[in-house]
C-alpha cells in the first residue's frame, strides 16, 4: 500500500470516530434531559399530584371496603390492615411490573410482612413466578384486574403502589415502590 491511500485510511477512520463520539454525546445529553423530565414527574407523583384521571384512589381518601383471601388462606379487608401498609398491584403482563419486582422483593424482605399486600392479577398472563417471589416477604392475592380490591383502590394501571392508615386512608401513592414514604431508603 502506498502511503495515500494509508493516510486516507487513518483519516477515514478518525472522522468515523470523531462521529461516534459525536453521536454517543448527543445521546447523552438527551438521556439527562430525559431523567430531569422523569425525575420532576416522580416528584408531583410523590406528592400526591397525580391527576383524578390517571386512576387510583387519591392521597387523602379512604379506600373502598374488600374482603379477600391471600394465597395462603388468610382473610385481608381493608380495616385490617395495620397502619403503614403498603399495597402493592402487580400484572404479569406488565413490563413495569417485571423491572420493578426484584426492588419490590429486596425492599419488602426488610419490612414486616404483615404490613406489605400484593394484589396479583391472576387473568392474565402466569402470575405464578410474581406469587413466588413474593409469597415469602408479603401477604400476596392474586385476582383478576377488576376484582374487589383492584376495585377497593380504583386502580387502572399497573404497577400501582399505595401506603395507606389503619382504617384504610390512603397516605401516598406512586407507581414505584421506592417513591413511597415506607419505600424510601432509611
């Protein structure tokens, strides 16, 4: 090879270098304008600003009334659950629902178990792997989307995450568990 035509190479080579590092720039940029966008909407969710529209019961309201069986037979209503509880919906055909199970289950493993209710819609999809992983850390039920405590709550969307009074007030709602009060790191 003559020396041309090596140079042209190397020159070649640097602009498709100096394009890719100009491309994975701009990348970045719109990655962070896309996390301030993401972190202010987390703050109106975790503020209780959720519009009445995007469903739910809102902060401040008291659940509905529900009576239903956990997976493991015990009776669950909504003036039974202790002060704090945090109740947590989950679909398996749910994209959200599956990224955000491994955090469910590691932050649940430090709670009470008495006091985190998974409500599992059993209508769709296999809810068996989202039963199992959380059986051990909480009180699971699994029902179809539009069953009673779905209904108790108005949830419209999965995930859904509520922390609600003794007496079923609802305290704060958020679609990750990590945006709750009880959800927050210590």
């Amino acid at each position: 090879m003559s020396m041309p035509y090596v140079l042209a190479i190397v020159v070649l080579v640097g602009l498709l270098c100096l394009l890719d590092l100009l491309l994975t720039l701009a990348v970045i940029r719109r990655l962070r304008e896309h996390t301030k966008l993401i972190d202010a909407l987390y703050e109106v969710v975790g503020a209780g600003g959720l519009p009445a529209s995007s469903g739910g019961t809102a902060v401040g309201e008291i659940v509905g009334e529900f009576d239903a069986m956990t997976v493991d037979g015990s009776r669950v209503t909504r003036d039974l659950l202790p002060g704090g509880t945090v109740v947590a919906f989950l679909s398996p055909d749910c994209n959200g629902c599956r990224e955000q199970l491994p955090e469910l289950v590691s932050w649940a493993a430090g709670q009470d178990r008495s006091r985190v209710l998974a409500v599992v819609d059993g209508r769709s999809g296999d809810p068996a792997h989202i039963v199992t992983a959380l059986s051990p850390v909480a009180s699971v039920i699994l029902e179809d989307a539009d069953g009673p405590v779905a209904d108790a709550f108005k949830v419209t969307a999965f995930p859904s995450f509520f922390q609600v009074s003794e007496g079923g007030k609802v305290l704060a709602r958020a679609p990750r568990v990590s945006r709750l009060p009880a959800g927050s790191p210590a």
